[in-house]
C-alpha cells in the first residue's frame, strides 16, 4: 500500500500541461475544447472503437484529421477511451465515507490506490467520499469495504449501499454535440439499458488472458488488434477472437471519457431517492434517459435510487429539481450531495480539471 501510495501521489505532482501550441487552451482564457472536438468526443461515446473513417465522416472531417485531434487530447488527459467488466458479471457498491477532521485528504489518497475503488468523488454532505467500489462476490465485497476502508487510519464511518440494477451509466451518457443524424450514421442507439448487478457469475472471470486484454483495453480503449496481442502476448487472431466475443456477450464495457469541467460541467450532484417499487423500473428507465443524469441505479437502504447528475453549476439544481418534480410526481428527493471534485472515475486519476494524471488498473480485492 505504501509503495502505491507514493506513486499515486507522485503522479497527481506530474499533473500533465497542456501546451499553447496543442489548439486546445490558450493563456489568454481561451477554449479547452473547439466545438469539433466535442463533435468528435460524441462520437467516440458512440462508437469507441470504430475506425477513423467512419468516425470522422460522422464528425464532418477526414480520418487522419480525427486522428490527429483525439490524439491531441489523449496526450493532455482532456479525454481517453477506457474498457472495464460489464455491470452484469460485477458485485457493486456505493460506500458514504466519514473521515475524521483534516483526514479526508489521506483518505482519498488512500482509497485512490485501491485497484477495486473504481471511481471517488469529494463530497459536500452528511459524508466526505462516496466511493464506487466492485468485487467478484458479496463477501468478497464487504471483506473489502468493512476491512480494508473501514480500518484505513482517519475513517470515522463507511455506509455501504449495493448496487441492485444499474438503469444507466457514464459510458450510457452523451454530451450531444453532434446532430442526431450524424450520430446516426455511427449505427449506434446510445440509450442505456437496464442491467442488473451481477447477473450472472462470469465463467470467464478468471481467465489470464481476458484479464490481461481488458487491463490492456482499460488503458487505451482504442488500441488496435496488433498493439494489444504484442502488449499480451497473445496471437492477433486470439486477440481478436477474444475482445470481439467479450463486447458481443456484453461481459465489458467500452466508454470515452473527458474532462467534464472544462466543458462547463463543474457540478455533480448525487441524489438519493425514493420511489413506490411498483414504478422504480419505470422511474429508473425513464430518468437514466434524461440529459443531465449520468448514472442510475437502483440501491440498497432505506431510498431505492442513487443518481448522479452533471449540471454547469448550482444554479442549475433548482431547475433541474423542478423538471423531476412535473416529470415524476411519486418521486422523492430524499437527501442531495454536491460533489466538490472526482478524484477518481473508472481507475483513471483525475485533477482538480478533471483530467487524466494516471490510472490504477482495476482489480478486485485480495481480502
């Protein structure tokens, strides 16, 4: 843990810096991101691992042009794409953590080392950290969560919520900025679907080879065939066979990320809510399809639903809180969070802009 610590630690000090010269900041407040990035951003949430051409006909620009500006902003941590096992062959949970006064920075540091913490975010609440968190079991996930986060030096409490079914989720939303008959042309619907947790124990969970494509993906979710079986050691055809079989049973998953702030997405804010059980699939499917909401799920505790939304700022809350109360007249907000910052999302290492500053490999726990 030690050693981890140091290099997590190191990696945040190296926080990359993005270069005049690159088209994406300026010195003088100019934008991170052009209006064609984020066409290109839109499509590669689509189709993340389509090949340029096809991306770049949806985005209006040629492949080498595509190319070249998603390589721009995967070297300035503005975006990468990822890959990490589907909701459906994964144990989740979503863990409210209390830390004692001036500790919480330990804390998350800590927590930000633990290849089965998948994503964190500093909170403004009745709790400091939720932490997203996976195993392969549920023993082996409160093993994990009792143990290991709750004796971490600083921890006052951990309050675990298992996650039940997943509506949707951060590779599920869009940032739309292409016209949906660009986004057509792509061949994908996009819309999320109703995944339960853990549906199904993954017979090939514990094969080297799937483990070492899907750590090797979740570090470039974009690297061809060639690259990931030179970076496994698998042959090219095997490769191929593989990942190919593993998007096609749905056992991963393939998402592009960027960082939201800098788009004016500054304000997450989790909610925890209550709806009659007779409407949660309903209420879930219908609210993991609005554009503000980034995650849903239906939890564990005394509220029946967890959702994550992402808003340009706080006052966009009250808005925001009155379209769910025309759309969904039996829906109850039971408490509300505001997330100060992610330090973490999907194993990717994140600054205070939300970029990439490094990734721990996602595993599940040793406990």
């Amino acid at each position: 843990m030690t050693e981890a610590l140091a290099k997590l630690q190191e990696t945040r000090r190296e926080s990359p810096s993005v270069q005049d010269s690159s088209g994406l900041v300026r010195p003088d407040g100019g934008a991170w991101f052009t209006e064609q990035d984020l066409a290109l951003l839109d499509a590669l949430q689509s189709a993340p691992r389509a090949p340029w051409s096809r991306i770049g006909r949806a985005v209006g620009i040629d492949a080498t042009t595509a190319a070249r500006r998603w390589e721009r902003l995967r070297e300035n941590g503005l975006a990468w794409v990822t890959a990490y096992d589907s909701a459906r062959t994964t144990t989740v949970a979503f863990v409210e953590v209390r830390c004692r006064p001036r500790a919480h920075e330990a804390v998350s540091e800590a927590a930000s080392a633990l290849p089965w913490v998948f994503s964190i975010e500093e909170t403004a609440g009745d709790f400091d950290l939720l932490l997203s968190v996976a195993a392969g079991d549920l023993p082996g996930l409160g093993r994990a969560v009792h143990q290991v986060i709750g004796g971490m030096r600083g921890v006052r409490s951990a309050r675990m919520r298992l996650g039940i079914t997943l509506f949707g989720e951060g590779g599920d939303w869009r940032i739309r900025a292409m016209e949906p008959a660009r986004r057509a042309e792509l061949g994908v619907s996009g819309l999320p679907s109703r995944t339960p947790y853990a549906v199904r124990h993954n017979p090939r969970a514990s094969s080297a080879e799937d483990q070492a494509l899907i750590t090797a993906l979740g570090g470039d979710g974009r690297l061809g065939y060639t690259a990931l079986a030179a970076e496994t050691g698998l042959s090219e055809h095997v490769t191929r066979r593989r990942v190919q079989r593993m998007l096609r049973d749905g056992d991963i998953t393939l998402r592009c990320d960027f960082a939201h702030p800098l788009v004016g997405l500054r304000t997450m804010v989790v909610y925890r809510m209550s709806v009659p059980h007779a409407l949660l699939a309903q209420t879930g499917h219908a609210l993991a399809r609005l554009g503000q909401v980034r995650m849903c799920a239906s939890v564990t505790g005394p509220h029946n639903l967890l959702l994550q939304v992402l808003l340009h700022g706080l006052p966009a809350v009250d808005p925001f809180e009155a379209q769910l109360a025309d759309s969904f007249p039996e829906l109850e907000i039971k408490d509300r969070t505001v997330a100060l910052c992610a330090r973490k999302r999907m194993g990717w290492l994140l600054d205070t802009d939300g970029r990439a500053v490094g990734r721990v490999p996602l595993a599940p726990p040793e406990v």
